[in-house]
C-alpha cells in the first residue's frame, strides 16, 4: 500500500516536471497593469487590449505558442518595481509589456537597465523622463509621452475657445505634471495665463477644500486627473453646484471615466481635451478597432469604445509581434537582435503611424477632441483635429526644449 | 461643564477664546488684508465644514471600534474590513433597490451579521488573551479584503447619492462681497450636512442609551468591571454579543455613508481603520464622548492641513496624537 503510494506520488511528480517543462516551450509574455488604486479601470482596459491582440494574432508570436502572464500594480513606483521582479525572477519572463502609469515607467527605466537581457515594452505610461532623461536600451515607447498628448490643445483653447485665464487642478505625480507641462507650453505661448496650479495626491478622496480653492475669475479649469480621482472630483464637484468649464488632460475625459457610472460625468460634456486617441474618429483602421473591441466583449465587461490604455496596450503588443516576427523569435542572443528591429519597427496603428526616435520614444498623432453625448446617452469624444508627428520635444529644438527644464509642479512658469 | 471650569479655569479661558475667535472668523466679512493673510474666507470655511463633516464619519467608525475595546478589551483590527464590507454590499443594495435608506439599512445589518459570527465563532474562545485576539483580528482584515478583492475587484465605486440628498444649499456665511456691495453666501453640498446631523443624532442617541437606559447601565457596568458584572448574573456573553453587532453595525453604515460622499476601493479599509485608530487615541480608548472629541480634532486637522500645508497634511495627524500621547497619554476625554 505504501510502495503504491509512493509511486503515485512519484508519478505525479514526474508528471508535473513535463507539464513545467511543456510551459517552458511557450513563449512568456508578462503584462503589468495598475489593477488596484484610483487607475484601476485603465489597467483593465490595458489588459482587454493585450487580449485582444494576442487572439488576432491566434496566441502565437512567430509561430511560438504564448503564455501571458498578468500582474498587478498600483500606479505606485514600488509596485511597479515588485512586479517587475517577480515577472523577472519568478516567472523568468524576457519580454514585459508594461507599466500604465507615469512613475511606474520612470522606476521601470532604472530597473530595464539592472536587467541586460529583459525587453521592455511601455503600456500605457507618459511621463517625459522615462525616455528622455538617462533612457534606457530595454526601454521602448510606442506611445506619445503625456506632454506629446497636449501638443496643439494650448493654442487650441485659447483661440478657438476662448480661455484667457486657467487653473489647474491636477495629481501630484509625473505623469501630470508632464500634462500640464506640455499643455502650459502651447497655451502660455499662445498668451494664456495659469492663475493657479493644485497638485493632489494620487487616490484623494476628499475634494472640498480644492473646490473651494479654484480661484472664481479663472474661464476654466484645467483637470489632470485619472480613473476614481476624476469620479470622485466630477461627483463632489457636482454637489457643490459649481458651473466653471473644463479643460480635460488625457485620461481625465476619456472612456475610463465617459462610460463610469453616475451622472457626474455629464459636466464633462463640451470639455475640450487632447490624447493620443480619438473616440468618434471617422477613420476606417479606427473605426475597424473600435468593432474589433466592442465586439471582444460583451457590452457590461467594457467601455463603450476603446480607452487611450487599451490602444496603447494594443499597439505595444503589436509591435512587439511584428518585430518578433521578423527576427524569427530569436531571442538566444540575449534580445540583442529584438531590440534593434524593435528600434526600426514602424507601426501603422489605429490611431495613426508611429515610429520610434533614437531615444525608443513614439513619433506619433494627437488627437484634440471635444466631449459630446450621443443619442443613446453614451459620452464620446468628437473628432476636431489632429496634430500629426508630435515628436517629444513637441516641434521645439532639442536646445530650445532642453531649456525649458523638465516638468514639475511649477515648471514652466506661465507669466503674463 | 462648571466643574471642568472651576478645576481649570486657565484651559477653560483659553478654549473659550479660541470658539469665540472660531466665532468670529466663521460669521465676519474677512478684510483684504484676512484674506491676503489667510487665504480666502471661502477655502476656510469649507475646510472647516469638510472637517467636520469629515469628523462626522470618523466617528460613525470610531465609536463602535471604541465600545467594542471599552467592553470587550479587543483591539478589533478588522474594523476597517467591515467598513468596506458594508461599503460594498449597500453599494450592490443600493443599485438593486434604488433606495439609499435601505442600503444603509442592509448594509448596518449585514456587518452587524458578521460582527456577531465573529464574537461566537472565534473571540469567545480567546477571552482575556489580548495579543492573541488582536493577531486573529489582523488574520481575518488580510482575508476580508482579500475575499472583498475577489469579489467587487480593485474598482473605486460611488453609492449613488439619492435625489432628495444631491445638490447644494446656502448656508448663511458671507464668504465675500462683490464689488457692488452684495454679499456672496456660502454654497455646501447637502448630503455633507445632512450626514453631520446624522451623526450628531446618532451620538445624542447613543449617549442616551448608554446613560439613561438599564442596556445601558450593564454596559457601562461591563466596562468598568467585566468580572463583576458577571459574578451579578448578568450574562455578559450576551451583551458582548449585542455590543460587537452595534458596533460592527455602525462599521458597515458607516461604509454606505463613506462611499456616498467619498468612494469605495481597496485599501479603504486599513486607511479607515488607521484614521479610527487614531480617533480613539487621541479622544480615549473606550469612551463615546472621547470618539466624537477625536474624531472632529482627526477630521479638521486632516482637512486644515490639506489646504494650509499640503505636504505635511498626513504628518499632521499623527504629531496630534504624538502630543495626546505625551500630555495625556490615557486621551483626552479617558477617565483612567
């Protein structure tokens, strides 16, 4: 009886040991995504976008068999850190497609670098100084950064819009202060003046005193807020029963927040804001995205249309298959190969082409666009412009952008 | 009160210059040379009013985390998940049923469930060892907000806030005057205020009860001496039992009332559990005048500090109850 035991015992070690070993023929995939905090809703948008492309693609990546591995940050630097390790170290994973969010992709620049064969794909995150600060030669950014987001959107409302005199309400991180920064280049050029800039913590959930706080003379405000921040500040500022305009930043008034619950996000409706996606954009590669996507899930398990992340998180698996493709999946050297065809790789995305400049950060499209309701209720973004080959020193020189320092919560200055 | 006045005349001078000061600042037009100084009046007002307000829900949490130690001598560690857990589950009752009333109903009764299944299931068993209590709270708060991950996912999510709830009022607060003389009221959404009066009902009520009727007086009788009370023929089981479900109970309503004026996710739990924590520090372990006086203390300094000094708002908190710890370390309104 106990031989018979332990031979089962046996026996099903054994067949463990194939099964890892059959795992280990797949080609692992590991995909990071803030799946708690206030971006969670973007991070699940990001990973529905991985799926989508990795089913189009038939689960395979040059003809190898793929295994994704999904795991969960916060939008916090430490969390990114952690879950790079265990993708690394645990799962010893080689190719990562991620972060979402901004100081997660400058923590991921630093750790890209410790790691010499690891090939990191960004997901969705935008701060400049993830490739323009010390970049990194694992690092590859086939999205705009958050100021690239803003390019055109300064003139554009203080022109078209008339908005002479702003404030800012807006997170206390990089991402944001990247925002504004590429927004205050434009629209302080233009003669806009920033009256006031309030930088919140990332997960605030109290907004009364920052309401409180907008100055009244100002013709609107301009709000660089994500996910359940952006909720939470729309639903209290609806209870106050304030009346400014907005000004949305790049996942302030995009389908993360246009298709959350409640009716707060209706004050949302005529915002002028600027991203790299448009939601009713007429163009058929855009178009044939959005079917491909409302149609990957049933309507209660997505947003109404595909968010910045799940385009973006689209995009950076597609790129990564492409460049796979053309070097076989020959990894054996290292990624030392992959990396230089991902450098070169040109994508011919849904949201317009995009390459890579030598710092492996996109040369891509803004969309500036204008939240409208559609006759079922639904909010959307309408089309007005776009801004083609937005490069990150937004149509400055290197010099000329070099001078006017790196973004922060008081950089640029926007003196009358 | 007149005997706080004649033992302290001193202290009670100075607080009542500091209300009449309050006074003063709150009803007065600020001058330029106020405003230029403080800030506008408006942004004081509101966070004194968000303060408060903010205190009001604090207290909701505090004070049955405070009777449940005065009792029982249990550091729940898992109030905040039943916080959450009521949050959640007046969240799904409240889309169900449309009704507001009935989600905090529901959600009073469901934490006030587990409140209960956990004094009969596991503290009954671990009475008078406090070190073991406090880690099986711990254990359970890792496993609840687990299970809550499991189940709502790491989304933020709003009660909705009932119609008859949502919007503003005008309070009657000058916050400036325009420049043709007419004055500017203060606006202030409604669910704030009528959350405070809640609160300030519930605590009347609570204080009654504890001080006027014979529940009451055993549970005070409890906290004074447990095994006294016991050798008597009262059956403490009983009204342990009783006290874990209210304050449990109190836990989960107050998640419905946290989630309608701010949100539910992750993480709330140990954010509310801390901030309680520090509430009954500050006001005295054990005692419901003393979770009132520290939760409106919690909820200004959380709500001054984020709009005079921003970056230290958090510290603020805690150098409040580093100095209660070394003034008065048994809290402020503690008889022990």
């Amino acid at each position: 009886m106990r031989k018979a035991l332990l031979a089962a015992v046996a026996a099903s070690t054994l067949v463990m040991a194939a099964g890892a070993a059959n795992a280990q023929d797949k080609l692992k995939i590991g995909v990071m995504a803030t799946l708690s905090g206030a971006l969670t809703s973007g991070g699940e948008d990001g990973v529905r976008g991985v799926q989508i492309a990795a089913k189009q693609a038939g689960n395979k990546i040059a003809g190898r068999e793929i295994e994704i591995i999904t795991v969960a940050t916060d939008a916090s630097p430490d969390s990114a850190l952690r879950a790079a390790r265990k993708l690394v170290e645990q799962d010893k994973v080689q190719l990562i497609i991620g972060p979402l969010s901004g100081s997660e992709g400058i923590a991921m620049r630093d750790y890209s670098k410790t790691v010499p064969n690891l090939v990191m794909i960004n997901g969705s995150s935008g701060a400049l100084e993830t490739t323009y600060v010390n970049p990194s030669p694992n690092f590859f950014r086939f999205n705009s950064d958050g100021a690239q987001w803003m390019a055109g959107l300064g003139e554009y409302v203080f022109k078209d819009k008339g908005y002479k005199k702003i404030s800012v309400i807006a997170e206390d991180y990089s991402f944001p202060y990247t925002q504004v920064f590429g927004f205050a280049l434009g629209y302080c050029k233009a003669g806009g003046q920033i009256a006031q800039r309030q930088w919140v913590p990332l997960g605030t959930k109290d907004f009364g005193s920052v309401i409180a706080n907008i100055p009244d003379d100002v013709d609107a405000v301009f709000l660089g807020l994500g996910g359940g921040d952006a909720v939470n500040f729309l639903n209290q500022y609806g209870q106050t029963g304030g009346k400014a305009k907005f000004i949305g930043g790049s996942i302030m008034a995009d389908q993360t927040v246009l298709s959350s619950r409640g009716a707060a996000k209706r004050l949302l409706v005529g915002t002028p804001t600027s991203s790299g996606v448009a939601d009713a954009w007429d163009d058929p590669k855009w178009q044939a995205w959005v079917k491909t996507y409302q149609e990957a899930f049933p309507a209660d398990k997505r947003f109404a249309s595909p968010s910045l992340f799940a385009t973006n998180y689209y995009n950076a698996f597609n790129a990564l298959a492409i460049a796979m493709g053309k070097i076989n999946g020959d990894l054996s050297d290292g990624g030392a190969k992959l990396r230089a065809e991902l450098a070169r790789t040109e994508l011919d995305a849904p949201n317009g082409k995009v390459k890579l400049d030598e710092n492996r950060q996109a040369i891509a499209t803004t969309f500036i666009t204008e939240v409208a309701e559609l006759p079922n209720g639904d909010l959307t973004n309408k089309f007005i412009k776009t801004v083609p080959n937005v490069s990150q020193t937004m149509g400055l020189s290197a010099e000329a952008f070099k001078a006017v320092g790196l973004p922060s919560r008081t950089n640029p200055e926007c003196k009358p | 009160m007149a005997d706080f006045v004649a033992r302290r005349p001193f202290w009670s001078l100075l607080i009542a210059i500091a209300i009449t000061l309050l006074l003063w600042l709150v009803f007065a037009v600020w001058t330029p040379g106020m405003e230029a100084s403080f800030g506008r009046k408006r942004v004081f007002l509101s966070a004194l009013f968000n303060g408060i307000t903010l205190g009001a829900l604090y207290f909701l949490v505090a004070s049955g985390f405070t009777l449940i130690f005065g009792l029982m001598r249990n550091v729940n560690l898992a109030h905040g998940s039943l916080y959450l857990f009521g949050g959640y589950v007046g969240y799904s009752v409240g889309n169900l049923t449309d009704s507001w009333l009935i989600a905090l109903v529901v959600a009073f009764l469901a934490a006030a469930l587990v409140g209960i299944l956990m004094q009969v299931l596991l503290f009954r068993w671990m009475e008078g060892q406090d070190l073991r209590q406090t880690l099986v709270t711990i254990g359970l708060s890792i496993i609840f907000a687990d299970l809550l991950l499991w189940s709502y996912g790491g989304d933020t999510f709003q009660v909705t806030t009932p119609d008859w709830l949502s919007g503003p009022v005008q309070l009657p607060f000058v916050v400036a005057l325009r420049s043709n003389g007419e004055a500017v009221m203060m606006t202030y959404p409604f669910v704030r205020i009528a959350i405070l009066a809640g609160a300030i009902l519930l605590g009347v009520l609570m204080w009654l009860a504890l001080n006027r009727t014979r529940i009451g007086m055993l549970v005070r009788a409890g906290v004074d001496d447990r095994d006294m009370l016991a050798a008597t023929g009262v059956r403490v089981q009983l009204i342990f039992i009783l006290i874990f479900a209210f304050g449990a109970g109190l836990a989960g309503l107050a998640g419905v009332v946290g989630g309608t004026f701010q949100s539910l996710q992750p993480g709330e739990d140990t954010k509310i559990l801390l901030s309680s924590l520090v509430v009954v520090i500050v006001g005295g372990m054990g005692s419901i005048p003393g979770a009132a006086m520290g939760a409106l203390i919690v909820g200004l300094a959380e709500q001054f500090g984020s709009v005079y000094m921003p970056t230290y708002a958090v510290m603020l908190t805690f150098l409040i109850m580093v100095a209660v710890l070394a003034i008065r370390p048994q809290g402020l309104a503690a008889r022990r």
